[in-house]
C-alpha cells in the first residue's frame, strides 16, 4: 500500500476526477453485446463474479444478448457501474454504459 491507501480508496479519487457532479448521480445502464468470440458459459461466469448475479439471472441476460444483440445487464450510478463495465472489458465482453432512462 503506497502512503497508506487502499487500491479501492486510489481507485475512487481517480474516478471521482474523471466523472463530473452530475454523472455522480445520474442513473445509467451497463450495456453488453453480443459478440461471436464469448462463449455463453463465459458470459454467464462473468455476470455472475463481476456483477454478482445468480446463476438464472446470468443465463437469462447471455440469452437476451445473443437474441437481441445487447441487453442492459446493472443499473445504477455511472460511478457504480464504471469498474463493472472496466472489470467486463477486461474480460474480452463488449460493455458500454449509457446515461438516462
């Protein structure tokens, strides 16, 4: 730990210079696509450690990606849902997040 911080509490300073006031607290989606390199048990995997999904939620979410070419898989503060969609991207997922309801 370098001068007695967290990563999370480095990792919220820098978020919190990147977002403005407003998106703070504004609801947003995290989106994903579908894609043809992810396999469904993949997908469902990552919903369920990074966005702490059940299992039925995961299967049911990678379903709507694939027929319907994306889904809204969190919604929340844009703060919120930053490291989620960074966490999903890391895993190779198509991710954006999309301001307003």
């Amino acid at each position: 730990m370098l001068h007695g911080h967290t990563k999370e509490e480095k990792e919220d300073v820098l978020l919190e210079e990147y977002l403005s006031d407003s998106d703070i607290g504004s609801v947003a989606q995290l989106i994903v696509y579908n894609d043809d390199v992810n396999t469904f048990e993949w997908v469902i995997q990552c919903f369920i450690e990074v966005l702490r999904h059940t299992t039925e939620q995961a299967e049911q979410l990678a379903l709507l990606i694939y027929f319907k070419g994306k889904a809204t898989v969190k919604t929340g503060s844009k703060r919120e849902l930053m490291p989620k969609k960074e966490a999903l991207i890391d895993r190779g997922l198509s991710a954006v997040i999309e301001e307003g309801g």
